[in-house]
C-alpha cells in the first residue's frame, strides 16, 4: 500500500477486559453482567462463558511480547469495572494490580497504553439496582473512573470513557441482545442518557485530578462511537430516506449531538416522544455532557442498507447468535428494515462496504465543526478461519478487508478528515459477546483449548503495513532534519 500516512499517524490493535482476560472470579473479582447474562438459558451461543476467555489475566506479558513482534505502536485495552470495583464497594487493590503491572508490561515494550473505561462490563450487583436505566450508576462510574486515573494517571495519558455506547444503552436494554438482556425501549433510552450523564461527569473528573498533578498537558481524552452510514435502499423512495434519516439518528446523531454540540437531535426526540425521554434530562446535564473531547473514537466494521418498507418475502434470514427471543433496538424506528444489497458478507452477515468508512469520515468532518481529531479505534472481520496443513491461517478475506478499509482511511484523509490512527479489531480470537466462541475477529488465532497464539496471515500482513508506514516516516524525518 503505497501511501504517505500524516506524521505520527498511530498504529494499533484493541480489545476488552471481559473478551480476552478470563479469571472471571480470581483476585476478587465478582460477577459482572457478562458473566450473570452467560448463565442465563440460550443467552450466548454454545452456552459459553467468559470465565476462561482467552487466559490474558495470566498470560499477558507473553501478549504484550505478541504486540510488539507485531509492531503495534499502540494497544488499547479495557479495565474491568467488576474487576476493579467488585459490586462496586470498595477498590481491590489486586484488580487494580493488573492493569498496573499491564501498563508497565507495554511501556517497557515501548506501546503506547490506550485505556476505556467502560466496554460493557457493569458489575453485577450495579445492575440488580437498575443498572444503566437508572441515574444514580452515572455518579457510580465517575467514582469509578476517577479510582482508576488515581492508579494509572501517572503512566497513561489517552483516556476513553466509553466505548460504542449505543451497544450498551439500546442493544442491551431495548433490543435484549447484549447484556443484561432487558428489552424495555425507555430502559434503553435511560441507558443512553445515563451513560452520556455518566462520560461527562467522569471526564469532567479526571480533568480536575489531571490539573491538580500537574498532568493537563499531557491528557487526551475521548470517547469512541460505533457509527454507520445509513444508506436509503431506494434515494429516490421517501419512505426509505425516512427509515434512513431515523436510523442516523438513533445510531450516530444521539450520540455526536449531545457530545459535541450540547443538545439532543429535534427530529429523533419527536421519534421518541412516546417514552417521554425529556423528563430523563435534568437540568444541567447537557452542559455536563458537552466536555471538551481531545479525540473521537471511531468503531467501524459496515455501513446499513436502510428501507421503510418489509423485508421482502424471500429475504434471507438475519445471522443471529441464538434463537433467544429479541427486540429492534431502535426505539420508536422499530419497523425500519435492513436490505440486503448482496455485497460480500463476513462471518456475521455484515456488508463488506469500505467506501461506506470513507464516507462516514467525510461526513464527521463537513458536519461538525467542532469535531475533535479522529482516530479508528476499531475496524475488522470475523471469518470462519481454517488452520491450514503448514499451520498457519490463511485468512485472505480479512486481509483483504483490512487493508481496503485503510484504504477507505486514506481516502478520506485527502478528502479533509483528520484521522490520527487505526486500530485494528481484534488482537486475538475472543468471547465475541453474545456469539461466545463462535465468530474470530483476531488477528491473532487462539486455540480455545491450548490458548496457544498464532499470528494469522491478516496479523502479518498489518505488521508489514506498519513497518512501510513508519519507514516513511522516519525517511521524512530525516530528509526533514537535512533542510
């Protein structure tokens, strides 16, 4: 890929603390709503658990050894708020221990540490009273936040607070997907209004604690949003740009406007009317909201084919995890439906679309003024991966995806966006959520029963795209030091 990335362009791979790290009740650990959602009949495919996972707990220092043989200039990583904070008493200083002994691991192998504060795993006990449905767990998370900058501020300055927050407000407590498993549609517009409360009151903390060390300067802090580029199956039918117009603003502007502009979109509050989501916003909370952002995450792995219309009669069947009954997530749009346009698909259905990226990233930046520098914080492919006769996988589909989504980052960097990084989904083969062990995402094989590691062919191959890109980096900075 012959292309001269913006200097200090930042190279990485990511994952969560409840898909890789296991030890799911070692060192005072409690449950977290994963592992009570596990346990519920037909919930995760194959009745898998997270109580193993891929053993990070135990073997991350041969991990982080993985990421630097890899070349990752950067590793974003997950703390478990069941794991720092069981049932959310007091801080375990052995959880804490962990992520101490992780953030020294990588910066000893010269890997930037990344940290999200929340990727989905809510402790137990914080759910039984109400859970994100309930205002109180937003003054819980920033009490949360806050023990973990006081234990890694000091080492770690990137900070996201949330990670994909529509998966763990609507998908989780309206669409019953993803834990707790609720399918009550104003439970998941308080979700989605607790956890923006809660982004704001942690970020507005850590600011304060970072000013009183000494360390502003050098904090970076964000959030990283799923977001789609809803595309009307028919432009030219009204009734599909309608479907598409809710579906932007249920996935992506409930979530960008609050954030960057201090107010909830006019048109998806009147979807929504019916759940009276007004009377969840306090006075205040928007400015609470509306703290300033050093970067936006972006997630990304397809953008949506969108119609008003039924699904025709032949359609083929949505891959789903289990026949666990479920709900649309999208409150007030449930009747909106999702096309196919039969373009590739990965393991998971998904439209292989990586315009679709640039587009999205063209949009960000001619929307919103105040857009903060962007990062792709996560993009990927789950593949049915074989091990080949010579022991490798040789996983041709999700090389070809990533490399065409860089591309698409590319792309849209000439057409004006200010990309600063990519991070690839996911370092190792994980407990995919609902899916269990079912569907890889990594770049890296795990053998669920060994937890021996192979590097995949796609791993290589993002390896040798991070070596050209910083070979021309340092071309440039020597070429520069001459002038």
């Amino acid at each position: 890929m012959n292309r001269t990335w913006p200097a200090d362009f930042l190279w990485g791979s990511a994952t969560a603390a409840a898909q890789i790290e296991g030890a799911a009740h070692e060192d005072g650990k409690e449950d977290s709503i994963w592992d009570a959602f596990a346990r519920v009949p037909g919930a995760i495919a194959g009745g898998d658990t997270p109580e193993v996972a891929v053993d990070h707990y135990h073997r991350m220092p041969e991990d982080v050894a993985l990421m630097a043989s890899l070349g990752l200039q950067s590793y974003r990583f997950s703390t478990s708020w069941a794991r720092v904070k069981p049932g959310d008493r007091e801080v375990n200083p052995a959880g804490l221990a962990f992520y101490d002994r992780l953030v020294d691991e990588l910066l000893g192998a010269g890997i930037l540490p990344w940290l999200t504060l929340y990727h989905w795993d809510l402790p137990q006990a914080v759910e039984e009273k109400g859970g994100w449905a309930s205002r109180d767990t937003a003054y819980r998370f920033r009490d949360y936040a806050v023990a973990v900058y006081d234990a890694l501020g000091d080492r770690v300055d990137h900070w996201t607070t949330f990670n994909e927050p529509l998966c763990s407000s609507l998908i989780a407590y309206a669409g019953g997907e993803h834990a707790p498993g609720r399918s009550e549609p104003r439970a998941g517009l308080a979700a989605l209004h607790h956890q923006h409360l809660a982004h704001g009151l942690a970020a507005a903390a850590i600011r304060s604690r970072a000013a009183a060390h000494g360390r502003e300067d050098g904090l970076q802090l964000g959030i990283t949003l799923n977001l789609t580029t809803a595309v009307p199956n028919d432009p030219a039918d009204p009734v599909d740009r309608e479907a598409a117009r809710r579906i932007d603003g249920l996935w992506n502007r409930m979530y960008l406007e609050p954030l960057l502009l201090g107010t909830y979109p006019a048109d998806v509050l009147h979807d929504v009317r019916d759940h009276r989501f007004d009377e969840l916003v306090h006075d205040g909370d928007l400015a609470t909201i509306a703290q300033p952002l050093d970067f936006l995450g972006v997630n990304h792995y397809h953008d949506d084919n969108v119609s008003g219309h039924p699904q025709a009669a032949d359609a083929a069947p949505a891959v789903v995890p289990t026949a666990r009954p479920t709900a649309s997530p999208f409150v007030g749009s449930e009747y909106v439906t999702f096309p196919s346009r039969h373009l590739p698909t990965t393991a998971m259905g998904w439209e292989v679309n990586p315009d679709g990226l640039r587009a999205l990233l063209v949009r960000l930046t001619r929307d919103y003024p105040t857009l903060p520098p962007l990062y792709i914080t996560e993009n990927g492919a789950a593949y049915d991966d074989v091990v080949a006769e010579d022991g490798r996988v040789h996983d041709a589909d999700r090389e070809a995806y990533i490399l065409a989504h860089i591309d698409a980052v590319g792309r849209a960097i000439d057409e004006g966006a200010d990309v600063r990084g990519y991070f690839v989904w996911s370092l190792l083969d994980n407990f995919e959520w609902a899916w269990g062990y079912a569907k890889r995402f990594g770049i890296v094989r795990v053998d669920y029963e060994s937890q021996e590691r192979t590097v995949k062919d796609s791993g290589r191959t993002f390896a040798r795209v991070i070596a050209a890109a910083r070979a021309e980096e340092a071309v440039e900075e020597a070429a520069a030091s001459h002038v």
